[in-house]
C-alpha cells in the first residue's frame, strides 16, 4: 500500500523572520473503478468512475462507491477485486447480479457539480435508497453525542501528521468506533466506511449505528449514508440547505456544528432525548 502522507520542503514565513524546513502532507492520487458485469461471453467492463483520494483502503473505497451509487446492493454482488495497474481497480461481480448500463453512462447526482440539484436529486435518491430509518429509532442523549467528537479525534492518525483530511467514523449505540477511514475527499471517506463495514459482513440496514464526520454535511454525505440506512448523522461542520431537505425526506437526525460541547438539530429531533 502506498504512504498516504508525503514530505515535502517549504519555507515558513513568520514576521522577520524565514524558516525552511520539512513538512508533512497528505497524499492525493488518481483511482480508477472499473466494473466487470455479465456472463459468459457477454461479460463487460465498464469504467465506473475517476476519483483522486488519498491512497489506503481502496477496495472499502470501490465497494463503498459502488453500494452507495445503487450499483449493487451488498457485498455478496462482488467476487473479487484486483488491481490492473498501480492506478485502476476492476471489480467483478457475479455474473447474475444485473446492472443498469444506461444508469452506468449518466453522470452521477451526488456531485454537487453535476448540474442536476433540488427536487430533481431529492427524487434520484428516493428511486433508489433501499432503507429508511424507523421513526423515533434509536433514541440517545446528548452527552453520547457531545463525547463523539473526542472519540473520533484520538484515532485520526493522519490527519494529526498531516491536518489534510477528512474523516468519516461508524460508531454503534454503546459509544463503540467500530471503523473509521481518513480521505482527502469527504465523500470518499465516508465510502470507505461504508464499504469497510460491508466487507466486514456488517449487516444492512445500519439502523444501529451513528456516523459522524469530521467536516461539513454536504448532500453527497446525506446520499450515502441514507443508503445503509443511517438514522443519525452528526457534523463538525455546517449542513447544507440541500442536505437538511434530503435528511428531512430520508427521515434521517441530522447534526451540525458538533463542537466546544454544543451542537444543532436540523432534522428528526426526536432521536436525541
């Protein structure tokens, strides 16, 4: 596996004063997610998609991306993984599992870039989410939420070193870190995580479970994690507007501004008692 931080030289300009020194920075590299569907001789391969990341639990990250697009629908769609080059993993599915290849051509609507956005994405998510939280379930205090935050910072290893990435944390009802997976891309993060625990045999839906994340809600987070079914989400950062619509509608709490032992409640309040 490739070293996720790299060292650079750099000067450090104080008032007077110019210091050169070596720095600690995250890395950033280019993968590629191919898929390999069908049977027989009509097997395909397709390119799913082109992400920079930072390099480290790329198959989490390729399980992950693939669950939370809708292209399949659990870890047993997938045979294996394996590299074709430093840069591309295929995936290869069962030969039964059906893909949309229509769907597989169409830009994705989780990019907040991709020109598609409002009602038209609230709809796009709700065609193909499988779980939705129960109402009212599960129900914690605000101290098990106000505690997360320093459960989260002792094990981000990288970003101490580094200050570059994000994070995005499965923790259960107990106040468990069950996994946790740094990425210079939120949103990669947060498919590492779900892909992790998919690996792991983690049973779906995660209605037992609590993400937190370690920047802002943005919508693309709201998408993935309302795809495992995860009824309570919490941010360091701000929601967007669109996040808290897609959480409202995913019957999912949503969680801002988890910091200095406050926080704010943008939708199903009813969880935190």
């Amino acid at each position: 596996m490739k070293n996720k931080i790299q060292q650079v030289q750099t000067w450090t300009i104080t008032p007077g004063e110019r210091t050169f020194r070596s720095d600690m920075l995250v890395a950033e590299e280019p993968l590629e997610i191919r898929l390999a569907f069908g049977s027989g001789q009509g097997r395909k391969r397709f390119s799913v998609a082109v992400t920079m990341r930072t390099p480290g639990d790329d198959e989490d990250l390729a399980i992950g991306f693939l669950f939370t697009e809708g292209i399949i629908a659990g870890r047993d769609a997938v045979i294996a993984t394996r590299w074709l080059d430093e840069h591309v993993l295929l995936v290869e599915l069962h030969p039964d599992v059906y893909v949309d290849e229509e769907r597989l051509v169409r830009h994705f609507f989780t990019s907040s870039s991709c020109g598609i956005c409002g009602k038209a994405s609230l709809e796009a998510v709700r065609t193909i989410t499988s779980f939705y939280p129960i109402a009212g379930s599960p129900v914690v205090s605000p101290d098990f939420i106000l505690q997360l935050p320093g459960l989260m910072s002792k094990q981000q290893e990288t970003f101490a070193s580094t200050g570059g990435l994000h994070a995005t944390v499965l923790f259960d009802l107990a106040g468990n870190l069950l996994y946790l997976r740094e990425d210079v891309g939120r949103h990669n993060a947060m498919d590492k995580v779900i892909g992790a625990a998919l690996r792991a045999g983690h049973p779906l839906p995660f209605r037992e479970n609590l993400v937190m994340v370690s920047g802002r809600a943005g919508f693309e987070l709201i998408q993935k994690a309302s795809m495992a079914g995860v009824p309570i989400l919490a941010a360091v950062g701000a929601p967007s507007g669109l996040a808290v619509a897609l959480a409202e509608a995913s019957n999912m709490s949503l969680i801002g501004f988890l910091r200095e032992k406050r926080f704010n409640i943008y939708s199903s309040p009813e969880r935190i008692a």
